[in-house]
C-alpha cells in the first residue's frame, strides 16, 4: 500500500496552483478506477508529508470532504482561497472551470 500511497503523493504534487482534482480522477490516472477511497486514505496520511498539497483534492462534486483532515476544518478552503479558488458551503464555485484531470492533462 505504501507504494500506491506514493504514486497517489507523486500525482497530487503535479497539480498546478488554482486547480484541483478528485479522488476519482486520481484512480483512473493510476490505472485503478474503483480505487477512489484508497486515494482518500492516501490524502488522510499526507499531512506532514513534503509538497503534498492536499487542499487541491476533492471529491467528483467539488466538496471539500476531506477538510476535517487540516489543522482546523477551515484550512483546506483558506488554502484554496489563496489560490483563487472560491468556496461556498465547502463546495468549489464553478468546480469544472477548476478540475484539472491527470489522464488528460499528464499525456
């Protein structure tokens, strides 16, 4: 699991700033699509981990589900904020504008 966990942190760590993805789309990209929860765990144990940014992981709908994760269950959407990202009841405003898909984008 350790690897899969470090496939998950290589890939989150190529989101560029003001963009975001989600659990599923990182699945996909790694060639295992039912495999969205174990990329929420993966993103459960990044913290302390180096340039993980975490905060640009949400789930398919743009919720912030993973926000009680931070040091204060505001964290993730102050993060987002900072780079330009609105956040309205801990749902991304016009999430499609912002998701970036790895299996497009890292062709």
């Amino acid at each position: 699991m350790a690897d899969f966990f470090n496939d998950v942190y290589d890939v989150v760590r190529l989101i560029p700033y003001g963009r975001v993805t989600s659990y599923g789309a990182i699945a996909q990209y790694l060639g295992t699509k039912m495999s969205a929860r174990m990329v929420g765990w993966a993103m459960n144990a990044a913290h302390g981990m180096p340039n993980v940014p975490a905060h640009r992981v949400v789930n398919r709908q743009g919720l912030l589900t993973g926000r009680f994760h931070f040091s204060t269950p505001t964290k993730m959407q102050e993060l987002l904020e900072k780079e330009g990202i609105a956040v309205v009841d801990d749902q991304i405003v016009n999430f499609d504008r912002f998701f970036w898909n790895p299996s497009f984008e890292l062709l």
